[in-house]
C-alpha cells in the first residue's frame, strides 16, 4: 500500500530520471552480456576460421567440442586442462592458508617489525609482479623446477610464495571482529590457533570466501608466468597456453572455433566454484548483520 501511495506521488522528474537509469542499466547489461552471448554462439558455430560476417552463425555443431576435447596430436587441451586444475587447486589450498594466517598474526598479534613489514608489503605491492619473473626463473632453474613434470611445483612456489603479502584486505576484514571474542576464548583455556580456527574463521567466512575464489583464480588464468616457465613443455602446458597457441597464424583457421568452445569450458570450474561458495558467503553477511 505505501508502495503503490509512494508511486502516486512521484513527480513526473523522478519518473523520467528513474526512466533514464533504468534505460542506461539495461544497455550496461546487454554489453557485459553480449561479447559471452557471442562467445557461447561462436563455441558452436560449424564454419571454421575466425572471421565472419554475421553475429549469428550460419549453422551450428557440437564438433568443436568435440574436437577440443578428442585431439591431441595438435593441441592436448584435455592435458591442458588437467595440468591448469591441479596448480589451481594446490596453489589455492596453501595460497588461502598462508593469506589468513599472515592476515590473522598482523591483526592480532602484536611483535617487532610488524608495522614495518606492512610498509615493506605494501610498498612491495606496488610493483607488478612480472617485475621480478626473470630472477624467478633462474631460481627456480637452480632448483631444477623447470622441466618435466617439476614445472607443475615450479608454478605452485611461484603462485604460492608471495601470496602472504596480500593480507590487507583480510586482515581489515579481522579487525572488525572483537578481540574481547578472542580473550574470552583464551580464558576459557583456548589455544591461539584453536581461536583461529574454531572461532576466528567461522566468523569471517565472506573473507574466506573471497580469499579462495581469488587464490583459485589467478593460477587458472595466469598466462605470462605460466608461458615463461613452460616454454617448449608441451606436456605442462596450461589452458591459458593452449588458447593462445589456437589463435596463432598457423591453428587459427581450424581452431579458432573450438578456441571459443575452450573459453567456455575454463570458465565452467570458476562458476561452479562461485556457486557453490556463494552460499557460505551469504550465511557469513547475514551473520555478521545479526551480530
């Protein structure tokens, strides 16, 4: 009823400017949406090559798919694929671990050089990462990460060793949790880590969250490093690789198609992932609103 009053008494100005928003929110939309929509079409168009003259495809076929996924003379996207899923997973398991932990000790704990280790990180995270890739390379060389089957560890040290410098948003997140939470577990008998682990932790499961879909994210998509260390190894080869060589000169023609049929699927585990965590994330909010 307040609604339909509140509707009544709009004056024409509000409804031309709610009109306009609502206008311009719809266009936003159809251009975020339109280069997947395209991407989804073309993963399924039968013409080979990557140039057409219509948006829509002339004809559709799951060959592309099917191509992707059955090759591997050429391109072996399913190694591919395979390789990039285990870094993923590894890196985002030890990357979250060490994220929280550096997050949770620089929040809580109060010791020498804590304050100038967060200048040191934070001027540190001002320069890009690749900065720093040729030295990296030659480590990791001297340890004998980069060739065979070795470049898989190479890559999860290299994606995991310096996650640790990116607490801040995570540690903002526990600093709004109340250390009186956290004496009054000591005093019951409660360890630091049982704090952190049975009480710290439930209580931030927006930051866990996001600290994982992120961890998780960044070795999946990562190409620079990934192409650095693998150079000729096609066997170590990551998905991200694999889609850059289908649109060299020489593949482009007959795997340009299934190149886009290979963008849908490397986003299949990120959205599953994000659906699933989705509804831990919304349980965290709405428990820390009720708090």
């Amino acid at each position: 009823m307040e609604n339909q009053m509140a509707k009544n008494t709009m004056s024409p100005r509000r409804r031309i400017v709610n009109i306009l928003v609502h206008v311009l929110l719809g266009i936003l939309a159809i251009i975020w949406v339109l280069p997947i929509v395209w991407i989804v079409l073309t993963s399924f168009r039968a013409e080979p090559g990557a140039y057409t003259t219509t948006f829509l495809p002339q004809g559709y076929t799951l060959n592309n798919y099917i191509k992707l996924l059955t090759d591997r003379n050429v391109l072996n996207f399913p190694k591919m694929f395979t390789n990039t899923l285990i870094i993923s997973i590894i890196s985002c398991v030890i990357s979250t671990f060490f994220v929280l932990s550096v997050a949770y000790s620089l929040s809580r704990m109060r010791f020498k050089f804590r304050k100038p280790y967060m200048n040191m990180a934070m001027i540190l995270g001002l320069f890009p990462g690749f900065m720093t890739m040729i030295a990296q390379y030659f480590i990791l060389k001297s340890m004998g990460l980069t060739e065979g089957a070795s470049i898989r560890i190479g890559l999860i040290v290299v994606y995991c060793a310096c996650t640790g410098l990116g607490f801040q948003i995570s540690k903002g997140f526990f600093d709004t949790i109340p250390r009186s939470i956290d004496e009054a577990a000591i005093i019951d008998g409660a360890t630091q880590w049982q704090v952190f682990t049975r009480i710290t932790l439930p209580l931030s499961k927006p930051i866990v969250i996001y600290t994982v879909m992120t961890a998780f994210i960044a070795p999946w998509v990562d190409f620079i490093f990934a192409k650095v260390l693998c150079r000729a190894n096609a066997d170590q080869f990551t998905v991200a690789i694999g889609l850059w060589n289908m649109l060299q000169k020489e593949y482009i023609y007959q795997w340009y198609t299934c190149f886009a049929a290979g963008a849908v699927l490397i986003s299949i585990p990120i959205a599953i992932l994000f659906l699933y965590m989705q509804r831990f994330y919304v349980e965290g909010m709405s428990g820390a609103v009720k708090g």
